[in-house]
C-alpha cells in the first residue's frame, strides 16, 4: 500500500487521519481542566534518538536501501512496526505509545529538529535547551516560567526538575524546584558498558570494573538486569505523581540517556525504547485525571543518519522524530512535512532533512497549552521571531 | 617527560582547577612551582561554620565535656559530630581551593604517618586543631619538631591511650596500683619512627613507655589540654636501644628528638615518603636519595620535600600511583571547579569509598598501595560517585575539564570517550571513571 502514496511534499500534510474515528470516550471524560491548570513535560533524550528506527517511514521506497538490517517488516508482519495510518509506524516496542496514537493522545512528529545543525551532541543539546541558536546562560523551559499566568513571586515553584540533575532547559532566574528519588542516580548500562570499554585494557581497574559489574548482575553484553531498567519509569512515574497533585508543579522536565546508537542499533534501542514506553506510560497512569490536562514532549537533540554504518548501527544527523503526547494533545496522527529519502532530498546526502523546527512545536505548547502571553513565548525563544507557533496541537 | 605542568599537579597536587591550571613550560617550571609552594605563607584561617576563629583544644575539649555532662535529648546529634561536621567541612573546603595543594600533600601524607582515627571518641573534637596546629606548622621543618608536636598534642595521647598509661612506681601508680599502658610507646618506635627494622626490644618498649608517663591530657577543667602530672611518672633513668635518659619530663622530648635523628628512622622515612609519591614499590635509588637528604640535613622535611620534586622517577612514568580516594574526590571536585559550598558533599563522598575522613581502622594509618584500594565493588561505587559528582555539575565542559586536568596524559581512548559521549554529563563521568583519572 505504500506505494500508492503520494509523495508528501511542504504541506504540512497531517498523516494518521483515519485514527481520529477510534477515539473513545475517555477523551471526553477527561475533559479540559480549570483555566491554568494544565501540566507540560518535556523529556530529553539525550544522545540523539534514531527517529527513523522510533517512527519508521515504512512508505518511503528508499527506506530499505537506505537502512538495510536496520529496516523492520511493515506491520502485520513478524516484529513489523505498529502502523501509524499508512506511511509511517512505530518501533514494536512502543506498544503503549501505540495504544495512545489510538487514543488519540500521540502525535509523533517527524522530520523535525532543533535549532542547530551541528552534530555535535553537547552543542546540539544546548542549543535544544536553550532554545535558541546559540548557547544561554538559561532554558527556555525556565524563561517560560516567568511568563505563566497566575505565577506569582513567592508562590509554589511551578516548575520542577525530576533526577538528580537540573538540566540546562530549567536552569535560569526562575527558582525551580528539583525531586530526586532516595536510590542512587547510577550511570546507564550502556554508560557502564562505556566504561568498562574505556578501562578494560588498564591492569588495575580493567579487571575490577569487569568484576563489578558482573558482581551486579552485568552479563557480558552488558545487557541491564531488571531491578536497573526502572531508572526512567521511576523517575516518570515521579513525575507523574507530583504533577497529579492540585496545585502541584504544573511544568516539568526529565531526560533519558541511551540513544547513541553508532553500533548493533537494534539491541540497543530494544532497551530504552521499552523503557521510554513504560516509562511515558506510567507517567499517564500516575497523573490520572490530570493527564487530560498534560502536554508532553519528547525530544532529542538530532536525529542519525539515513545510511545504516559498517556497525549496524546510525551516526550522527540532522532530522529526526520527536512524540507530543497527552491527554490535552490533538494526537492520533504524525505530523510531518516529511522530505523524503531520495538522494536529492537528503540533507547534505547523508540525513533526514529538517522539515519542522522543534522550537515551532514548542512556541505552540506555551501559548495555546500554558496559556503564555506572545511576548512571554518570545521571550522564552528569543530570535525565533521567524518561527511560527504551531496551531492545532491541542484538543480545541 | 611531556606536560610537566599535568604531571606535577596530579603527582605532588591535589589535582588542577579551572583556576589553578597546570604550570606551562618543562620540567623546570612545573618544579620551581612546587617549590614555591613550600615557601608560601601558610593559607588563610579557615573557621569552621559558626565559628568566628579556628577552634583550640581547650574549645573541642569543652564541647566533649559537654556532651557528657550535659547530654542533648536523644535524636538530637551531639555536640561533638556535629563540631566534627563542621570542622571536616572546613578542611575540604581548605583542599577544594587551595592554593597550596602541594603542601597540603603532605599535611594528609604527615597527618596519615601520624594517625590519629575517631575510632577514639575524643579525635572527634581534636582533629581539627590536631591538623592546624600539630602538623601543618610541621610540614616543611624539622622532622623532630612534628614528632614531638603531634605525639604531644592531646589527639594522639587520647587516640594511642597514653593519658591512662602511669608509672607502676610513681606516687599515684603506687597509690592507685595502676600501671604502664605500652600502646603510645610501641607506636612511636613502630610507626612513627624507627620501624621493627631496628630490632629493638619488649624491654625497649616498656622503657620508652615508662619514660613517656605523665604525659597526658586534662580534660576536665581549665587550663584544658596536654599536661605532664610528676606524680604520674615513672622515677629512675630509662634505657632505650642502649640510650639512656634521666627521669623528668625532660627526658621525653629528648627521647624523641633522639628518636627522630636516628639512621632507622630516617631510612623508614625515606620509603613511605618514596611509596606515596614514587610508586608502590618505590625505586631503591630515589629511596636512597631521600633517605640521604633525611640523613644529611638531620631530618629536614623541607629539604626531602623539595628533593622529592627532583627525582626523576617521581615524574616518569606519570600517572604510576592509584589515588586513594581521598586524592580521588578531591581532583574530581577540583576539576569542576567546585566551591568550598561543595565541601560537605566532597567530605561525604569519602564514606562510600572506603575512606571516611580521620577515621583509620588502626594507627598504621591509610594504606598507601594500589593493591589495598582496587576491588571490585570498589571500583563500582567509585565509578557512581564520579557519576553523581558529575550530575551536581553537568554543565561543567568535559573537553576543557579534560585538557585541564589530563591534558597530554589522556590516552587517545579517554580522549575519544569524552569527545564522543552522548551528553556532557556522561563525558564527565567518563572522564572522572578513565583508568587514568584514578591515577596520580
């Protein structure tokens, strides 16, 4: 069937439409909250998320000589991808993003980046954060802050950070609150197994980390074992608690490492996908009524390559995929300008091209969704004057 | 020898900051910086929180006192641990920005030949002062006058039990029926200075102890601090490894001067100083070397300082010795660039890894080898704590904190990791988890 699709050109095409006639009942009954009271999150993924691997563009006829190994089968197929409308289909291990896309309540976002076109990781961060095309002092996520109706000096801190790190996005005059829980903050499994790489070799600490981290239940492969796959499904589920609260914090921010995938992408990416999807779930589940209220973002720093590498795995690109969630989100469709994979159309004949800055996304989040006051939403995203707020990302 | 500026913060530092960066030029500069070191003044008083100077013995004694008579209700933390608290957190926020790190080497190296431990409840109000006024002064002078200043100082005489050690003959040995406590006179002779090497005696020991009674500590009113009580001491000379003393409190300073002139000592000297700054299992010339400064010069710690800066094997190879954690969270505290705000934080990560501050299991001290501190939990909660300190900075740059702290003594596989890493933070904590970072 895909190939009967046209090619999708700048429109602004919305694909998925077809799902919008499954939403159920619940959209109803959540409803809309009292003025002021909606909750936004944003998630970071850093190290630059496969987005063609989370949300494959299965109707692209360049897709599979492009990715070779990497390609899954359409779906329907054994370990195929889980249909988003016809064109575009998430990664198997979104089930749970997947049921919400059928709710209603995803919106995956393709071909998008931030507001940077370097590949490196810690400028590309920055810049995401920052909100801006060079490097602040503050985020834009803080600068929003101040711009929220109803926020008050001295009132409850609106905005919170959850992990034991206060990310770039939320650091600026704007006082943030921060939640950690009680467990220690330990490095990812694919961090250890980057430094178990990196010691290895050194006769002294080589065959202590080895030892270690086998100790802990590390197999050779480094895969986690289960009590340390919980990381961001607590910490969501953190979230999620706290913002459930009446007159808890209404804007939060939290990340999950993991998504450098320059080799045996597949392995890697199985893992923290699952754990993006329990994760974004739970954080669902603990807002309850709440979440007919939330927004959340997903976002990471770049997308990787189009061209599968030498090691099964993607380097480092320029387009990729970010998810809007929630349940105040207009989701059950992908929204996407998408470019295309033809050699012609690929950025610099190696990425994805960037159809949509992020940063339109989020402009529209602080308007139509916190209710932020044009000058506030500039202020959050200076220099940006050029890039339009996105409409319709919200349930009218 | 390539970066000498690198190699002498790591090896005779506590690791470079942003704002103390390795000295450029060779070998020449780096030494002559160090030297300069020595010769500063002493760094500004650093009071404790609440404290408006730094505390005295009589001060710690007093809040002891307190606390015993006057007990805080039950949950409350005492007096004396949270005087400790304060006292910790001042000397990491000391060694966090200190100018002088190379001093402060071998303040820790000084203070670590001369344990005292809070395994003994009164080293929780005295290691403060123990630090500032038994051994720091020390540091660079005579090695006789540190020995008798940190033997003499009340942390040691209550840690090794001296204060209850009397002289079975004395008046109030004879009246109360108490005698000898050995514990402070084997130390001196084991640890501090001579080392069974020398082969003294049981009856050396008992000598020696006899000649220190009457040394020891009033606690309990003022004038509170070391004391010598006549009728505590043992009459009759003493002889020690053939030497022999008259009684009198005299005699204990002699003894020890004594002592800290002896050839045995210097030699024993000489190797731990080569083993914490050398290697492990130090050459036996820059052994040699030092040893005949010690000699030469009558015990100079000045002088043995300023020839371990000379030693060729103590610049190549770079990177040879482990940095027990202490050296390890201070370097790592000190390449984000950390404030003396973070000194709580950098006191406590001590705890985890083995190395609690002023708290040795016995009076040998920290060991001071590789062997003793590389295993494999260990290794673990090293590599997440390097991780949580580098959560606490995460906008902290990891490429300049590299060429700042590693610079040319990266290997290439470190240097890639930072370059690589999928977040600054994650670079940090490669960075701070490289096999080199663990070394000094």
């Amino acid at each position: 069937m895909s190939g009967h699709l046209p090619r999708i050109g700048r429109r602004g095409l919305l694909l998925g439409l077809s799902a919008l006639a499954t939403l159920g009942r619940s959209r109803l009954a959540l409803g809309a909250g009292p003025e002021g009271d909606s909750r936004l999150v944003v998630v970071l993924l850093r190290g630059a998320m496969d987005g063609m691997a989370a949300v494959q563009p299965y109707g692209d006829p360049e897709l599979v000589g492009l990715r070779g190994p990497l390609a899954l089968p359409e779906p329907g197929q054994e370990g195929g991808v889980l249909d988003l409308g016809g064109f575009f289909g998430l990664h198997p291990r979104l089930p749970k993003l997947h049921a919400m896309f059928g709710g209603g309540e995803l919106m995956p976002i393709h071909a998008a980046c931030g507001p940077t076109r370097s590949r490196s990781h810690f400028e590309a961060q920055d810049l995401m954060e920052s909100g801006a095309e060079q490097r602040l002092a503050s985020g834009w996520l803080n600068r929003a802050l101040a711009g929220l109706p109803g926020h008050e000096e001295g009132a409850n801190r609106p905005g919170f950070a959850i992990g034991a790190d206060l990310p770039l996005i939320l650091r600026g005059a704007e006082p943030v609150g921060m939640y950690a829980p009680a467990r220690p903050d330990r490095p990812s499994p694919d961090l250890y197994a980057r430094l178990l790489e990196l010691n290895h070799a050194d006769p002294l600490t080589g065959p202590a980390v080895a030892e270690g981290l086998r100790a802990r239940g590390f197999t050779a492969g480094v895969v986690p074992p289960p009590e340390q796959r919980g990381g961001f499904v607590e910490l969501a589920a953190a979230a999620g608690r706290l913002m459930a609260a009446p007159g808890g914090p209404r804007v939060a921010a939290l990340e999950i490492g993991g998504w450098d995938t320059h080799n045996a992408q597949q392995n890697r990416l199985r893992s923290v996908l699952a754990q993006l999807d329990d994760g974004l779930d739970a954080l669902r589940l603990r807002l309850g009524p709440a979440w007919g209220r939330t927004a959340v973002l997903v976002m990471t720093e770049f997308g990787r390559t189009a061209r599968v590498n030498g090691n099964d795995g993607t380097d480092h690109g320029t387009a990729g995929a970010a998810f809007l969630l929630g349940g105040a989100v207009a989701g059950g469709r992908v929204l996407a300008d998408w470019p295309g994979l033809a050699e012609g159309r690929l950025h610099e004949k190696r990425d994805l091209a960037p159809t949509l800055d992020l940063r339109a996304v989020a402009k529209g989040l602080l308007r139509d969704h916190l209710g932020l006051p044009e000058a506030a939403v500039a202020a959050a995203f200076p220099g940006s004057g050029s890039i339009e707020a996105k409409t319709g990302l919200l349930r009218a | 020898m390539i970066s000498a500026g690198h190699i002498a913060a790591v090896r005779f530092g506590l690791g470079p900051r942003p704002d103390q960066p390795p000295v450029a030029g060779g070998p020449e500069e780096a030494r002559a910086a160090l030297l300069a070191q020595l010769a500063a003044p002493p760094d500004q008083a650093m009071p404790p929180r609440d404290w408006e100077q730094e505390p005295s013995v009589a001060d710690g004694l007093a809040i002891q006192q307190l606390d015993t008579r006057n007990p805080l209700p039950p949950g409350t933390p005492n007096r004396r641990v949270a005087f400790y608290t304060a006292e910790a957190e001042a000397y990491f926020a000391r060694l966090i920005g200190t100018p002088t790190p190379f001093r402060e080497r071998l303040v820790a190296f000084w203070a670590n030949h001369f344990t005292v431990s809070r395994r003994e409840g009164a080293v929780f109000v005295l290691a403060g002062d123990y630090l500032r006024s038994a051994i720091r002064p020390h540091v660079t002078g005579p090695f006789a006058g540190l020995l008798k200043a940190a033997i003499r100082h009340p942390a040691m005489l209550l840690y090794l039990n001296q204060n209850s050690s009397v002289g079975p003959d004395s008046a109030f040995g004879r009246r109360s029926r108490r005698g000898l406590n050995e514990n402070l006179g084997r130390e001196i002779l084991e640890l501090h200075t001579l080392s069974p090497e020398a082969g003294y005696s049981q009856e050396d020991v008992t000598e020696f102890s006899r000649l220190l009674t009457g040394l020891g500590v009033e606690q309990a009113r003022d004038p509170r601090g070391t004391v010598f009580r006549a009728a505590n001491h043992q009459p009759g000379e003493k002889t020690v490894l053939g030497k022999t003393f008259p009684p009198g409190e005299d005699s204990i300073d002699a003894a020890l001067e004594w002592l800290a002139s002896h050839p045995a000592t210097h030699r024993h000297l000489a190797r731990k100083l080569a083993r914490h700054f050398v290697a492990d299992d130090p050459p036996p010339e820059a052994v040699e070397r030092l040893h005949g400064v010690l000699r030469d010069t009558g015990g100079d710690l000045g002088a043995v300082s300023r020839e371990l800066v000379s030693i060729p094997e103590a610049w190549d190879p770079p990177l040879g010795k482990l940095r027990a954690p202490f050296d390890l969270v201070l370097a790592a505290f000190r390449a984000m660039g950390a404030g003396p705000e973070r000194a709580e934080m950098a006191v406590n990560s001590l705890n985890p890894l083995g190395q609690p501050l002023w708290s040795p299991i016995g009076p040998n001290g920290w060991p001071d080898r590789a062997a003793d501190w590389i295993h494999a939990e260990g290794m673990m909660l090293r590599i997440d704590r390097m991780h949580m300190i580098s959560g606490v900075f995460s906008r902290r740059d990891a490429r300049e904190a590299l060429d700042l702290t590693l610079g040319p003594l990266a290997s290439e596989p470190t240097r890639l990791a930072v370059m690589r890493a999928a977040s600054n933070r994650e670079a940090l904590t490669l960075l701070l988890g490289s096999p080199e970072f663990q070394r000094r």
